[in-house]
C-alpha cells in the first residue's frame, strides 16, 4: 500500500501537465482569434436535444 505523500508526488507533474495544456490552449485561442468558436463547440458539444 502507498502512503500519501508518495501518491501526491506521482500525481503533482500530472496535474501540473494538464493545467499548462489548458493554459496553451486558451493562450493559443486568444492569439488566433478562435477562442469564441470554440466556446461555440464546447457549448454545442453540451447540448442534447
């Protein structure tokens, strides 16, 4: 069985990875103008009906 700390230390460069892979995607969405079509394909991705 793992302790604590030797899970967090696994999972703190995963959850570090995914935060700066969100934070490129939005940087690359302002840079290019695109951030508002793909609020538009998150919104339509939600919608059922």
């Amino acid at each position: 069985m793992q302790k604590s700390g030797q899970v967090w230390e696994e999972l703190t460069p995963w959850i570090i990875g995914i935060i700066v892979l969100v934070l490129v995607v939005i940087f690359y969405g302002i840079l290019s103008g695109k951030l508002s079509g793909m609020g538009d394909f998150v919104r339509n991705l939600f919608r059922f009906g």
